[in-house]
C-alpha cells in the first residue's frame, strides 16, 4: 500500500474515531442524537472523515495547490451524456432486485430526489473524494481491479460499523451483514465508474442517487435481495471493465 493511502486511512479512521467514538460512548450511555443535538457535531465529524483526511493527505503531499484545485478535481462535471447513463442504470440495477426479491416500503415521493440529491453531498455523497479518488486508483497501482476493490469495500464497510451501535442514526440495529453484502456490490459499481470514466464526480453523483433512493424505497430485510443486487453490479462492473478496456486496446 502507497505512503499516501495508508496516510489517508490513518487520518480517515483517526477523524472517525474521536467523532462516531464520542457518540458511541454517549449512545452505550444511553445518550441518543434523537435527544441531544449537539452531538450531530462528532457525528458530522466522523461522517465527513474520508472528505477533510482527503484533502488534508492531498494538501500535505502536495498533490493539490490548495482547496479550489480539490475540489475542481472531484467536481468536474463535463462528461459524455452515456456516462452519466450508466451512472442511472447502475442505480436501478441496485434498488430493483432487492425491491422485487425483499419487498418494500414507499418513503418520500420519487420527485423528493430533486432536493435529495444535492443533500446527499453531505450526507455521504462526498465520501468519494477519498475512497474513489485516493484508495482505490492508488490500489490499483499495485493490484488488480477485483482485488484492489475487495480491499476498499472491506475498509469501507468497516468503517461503517460505529453506527450499527449509535442510537439514533440510520443504521443502529439494522444487520451488518447485509449492508456489507450491499457495500461489496456498491464498491465494485464505484470502482467501474473510477477507472472508466476517470471521474470523482460521477461517483460522487452515484453515491448520493443511492443514498437518495435509500429514503425512496425502503427496502425490507431480507438477505437474498442484497446478495442478488450485488452479484448483478459485481457481473456488470466487471463486463463494462473489460468491454472498455479491449475498446482501449482496439483504439491504440
């Protein structure tokens, strides 16, 4: 692993840690977010910690000048319009099978997506300008495309598991093991989206759709959803790898 991920993950988890840590210890208390406002600000910390270690490691290594350079790199948003297509299908090909095999609850109407979206980019969406923008290009500097996002949804999903324990957030109580299931099939959809389009943005969008689509259908539990989704994203993440790769090749 490069100098630059492991110092990416030393600040990520160190960030979340001291924020999602601090809500943990109050929420085994007995101190919930319903009840207490003002720990919305560890837990904004913890939940913005891939974003600041990002542009703190970036900044330090002098990858980037300074703050508009960053956030020029992870905002650019000039792309093909099948790019953005892709983007569309690759959510449906994520809700659709676990609303058919788990069922579901209807949330918010499907044109709330218009306001949440944009809300997302703070709200998880912006998560991606260091998982897809740091971590995995720089895995993939030294193993391959499968391999390198295995590693990342293994980090992502551990990541994630202060909150199954946080009273008062989304995922307190839910099952760890499905979400991981789900984060599997998310990361490689990611990872495709990085290494054929070359883009922070697009995965930024995808991110915050998905989050978006969350709050739209409410999915029940159920395992096999999950593991359906997630094969059908890991197959077309990796066929649409291929496919551009020999397109790549047959263009040379």
């Amino acid at each position: 692993m490069s100098k630059l991920s492991k110092n990416y993950l030393i600040v990520t988890f160190l960030l979340m840690s001291i924020g999602w840590g601090l809500c943990l210890l109050c929420s085994l208390n007995g101190v919930s977010l319903d009840d207490n406002k003002w720990l919305y600000a560890p837990y904004l910390l913890g939940g913005w910690s891939p974003t600041i270690a990002s542009y703190v490691v970036l900044k330090s290594s002098r990858n980037v000048a300074n703050m508009k350079e960053w956030l020029k790199n992870i905002f650019d948003l000039k792309h093909h319009v099948f790019s953005y297509l892709v983007v569309a299908v690759m959510a449906v090909i994520f809700i659709l099978p676990q609303c058919l095999i788990s069922g579901y609850e209807s949330g918010a109407p499907i044109f709330a997506m218009i306001v949440m979206i944009p809300m997302m980019l703070v709200a998880g969406g912006l998560e991606e300008a260091g998982w897809r923008y740091i971590l995995q290009p720089e895995l993939e500097k030294q193993y391959s495309f499968t391999i390198s996002t295995m590693i990342v949804s293994v980090i992502w999903w551990l990541w994630h598991l202060p909150l199954f324990y946080i009273q008062g957030v989304g995922q307190y109580g839910q099952n760890y093991l499905a979400f991981g299931i789900n984060v599997l099939g998310l990361s490689f959809a990611l990872a495709s989206i990085r290494k054929n389009t070359n883009s922070v943005w697009l995965c930024v969008l995808f991110h915050c759709i998905i989050n978006s689509l969350s709050g739209i259908y409410v999915v029940n539990d159920n395992i096999w959803g999950n593991l359906t989704a997630a094969a059908i994203l890991i197959l077309c993440s990796c066929a649409w790898v291929k496919v551009h790769e020999k397109t790549k090749i047959l263009n040379k």
